[in-house]
C-alpha cells in the first residue's frame, strides 16, 4: 500500500474501514511491523516510520513471544520457502483464528492451515 503495489488499494479499503468504525480487526506482529518499518525507511523516503505509525493507527500491533516462536518454527517444516517474516504472519494468524491477507501465491498452494486471503488479482 505504501510504495503503491499491486493490492494496496486493498488494504487501503481495509483500514480506511477501521476508520470508519467497521467491526473489523487487523493486527500485525512486531516482527512483521519491523519488516514494513525497515522497508518503508529503505526503500521509500517519501514516508517516515512516524508517519506511517500514524497512518496505520488502527492497526493492533501484536508482541511476538515465546509461543509465537514456536508456532513459526513448524511452519518451516510445511515450506523452506516461508520467512522468519512469513512465518510470524501465519502463527498470528493462527492463533487468533484469522484470515492472512498476502500478495504472496505460494501461501495458497501450501494447504495452510489458516485461511488465506489473495490481495492481488
């Protein structure tokens, strides 16, 4: 959505939702927010990570613990292709029993055993 992707408008829709008081919840692990951090400060001057932590404010950021690790860790098994990034995205998801919204193909085809929910066409 920041750097204007394929899907962003998507996730555009989704937050601007929350704003609009939908009864909807999107979360993030701080290992994924560290992700976006990173590449938001790398690769797009255009935004601050200040700036973007105001943007996503409806966004519920999600501590990344001990059970969250080992969680990710057996989803290693189901694909070496995963990241540690991947990885922590699917056990949040897991374990809040929600749908993982993704650009990436390879998710669907893995037969996860959380919902996945393509962003791109």
């Amino acid at each position: 959505m920041v750097q204007g992707e394929p899907g962003g408008e998507r996730v555009e829709g989704l937050l601007n939702s929350i704003e609009l008081g939908s009864d909807v919840t999107v979360s993030i692990s701080t290992v994924n927010w560290c992700e976006v951090l990173t590449r938001t400060q790398r690769d797009y001057n255009g935004m601050t990570a200040l700036e973007l932590t105001a943007a996503l404010s409806g966004v519920e950021l999600v501590e990344f613990g001990k059970a969250d690790a080992e969680l990710a860790t057996s989803y290693a098994l189901v694909s070496r292709a995963l990241s540690l990034g991947d990885r922590a995205c699917l056990a949040l998801a897991k374990q809040r029993n929600a749908t993982v919204w993704t650009a990436d193909r390879l998710w669907a085809q893995l037969g996860l055993d959380v919902p996945i929910e393509l962003i791109r066409p």
